[in-house]
C-alpha cells in the first residue's frame, strides 16, 4: 500500500537496510521523482573528514510551520514555532551512526513520528546531534523545485526528463536541465 503518509516509516526502513543489509557509510533518501547525481553527492558527503556525523542536503534553518493549506501542521501536531533544521525531502544524506541511532530508537518505541518524513529525520538528527556532534552540510545543489544547472539531485523530474539528463551527463560530461515534460 502506497501513502504520502507512509513516506516516514519507509524513512526509516531505508536506515535500517542501509544499516543491516549493506552495511553502508551513508544514507541517501530521494523521492522516485528526482534524479541524482550519486558521483557528486558522494563527493559533498566526503568533504566531512573522518568518521564524523553528517547531515547533508539542502537545510531548512527557522522554517516555520504552515497553519493553513495542502502542508498545513495544527498546534497539536507541533506546538513550537520552528522546526528543528532539516533537509528538504527530495533528497539528502546521513551517516550510518544516525541512521542506527533511528533504527535503535524505533524499536525501542522511542521515536517521534512526525507526518512529515522530513521534518522528522530533522527532529531525529537534532536528537542525535544532544549526545554526538553532527555536521551539517547545506547546498541548494540538492534542488527542491526542479532542476539547476550543476544539480546534485533535481526533483519533479519525470522517466523522460531523467533519460535526457543522463544523456547529457553521459555525452556532455557535466550536468544539464531537460525543460521538457
């Protein structure tokens, strides 16, 4: 069964496959509709020396809950006025120890479930972050709204759009926006 509201506990199926089954350095979360660059992701992920935590995609800092519309959160669901930072959903990473930390919380029954699975895994790192330091690492090359030149990830990119990209990363060598739908 397939449901935007589903979308958190798939989140943290993906830190626990990443964890258990392929016992990965990072975690990546993309939406089916965005294309990603994974040579150019890896590479903004490696830029954190060392064994250190990391958070990495394009943060939302201050943002603040919408109280009306398609997004819109009651006072029930999140009663302060800021979300803690986090990464629009699109597509980011984290390290392995943060995705293990959400696995081990989950079972344990002690993680927040937010409806929205970015502002939760914002929430999860931020949790994290209290006990071990986290860095964090912002760029708008993990495009929200579409697709920019030098694009990490580019969202609401349809099969066509994606085809076209990867050609021109293929031919071209370097990252180009398809403008067709």
């Amino acid at each position: 069964m397939d449901n935007y509201d589903l979308v958190v506990l798939k989140t943290v199926a993906i830190c626990e496959y990443g964890v258990r089954s392929v016992a990965a350095k990072y975690i990546m979360k993309c939406d089916d509709d965005t294309f990603v660059r994974v040579d150019a992701a890896m590479k903004e992920a490696k830029k954190v020396h060392g064994d250190r935590s990391l958070y990495v995609g394009n943060i939302n800092y201050y943002h603040r809950p919408l109280r009306h519309g398609k997004w819109a959160v009651t006072y029930e669901e999140w009663p302060e006025e800021e979300y803690p930072p986090y990464a629009n959903g699109p597509g980011y990473i984290v390290s392995s120890d943060i995705a293990k930390f959400i696995v081990s919380e989950f079972e344990e029954h002690k993680l927040r479930l937010f409806k929205m699975e970015d502002v939760s895994m914002g929430m999860w790192v931020e949790q994290f972050n209290s006990s071990r330091p986290v860095e964090y690492l912002h760029s708008v090359k993990f495009c929200q709204f579409g697709c920019i030149e030098g694009y990490y990830t580019a969202h609401y990119q349809s099969p066509r759009q994606m085809i076209c990209m990867w050609d021109k990363l293929q031919h071209h060598g370097k990252p180009q926006c398809c403008n067709m739908r």
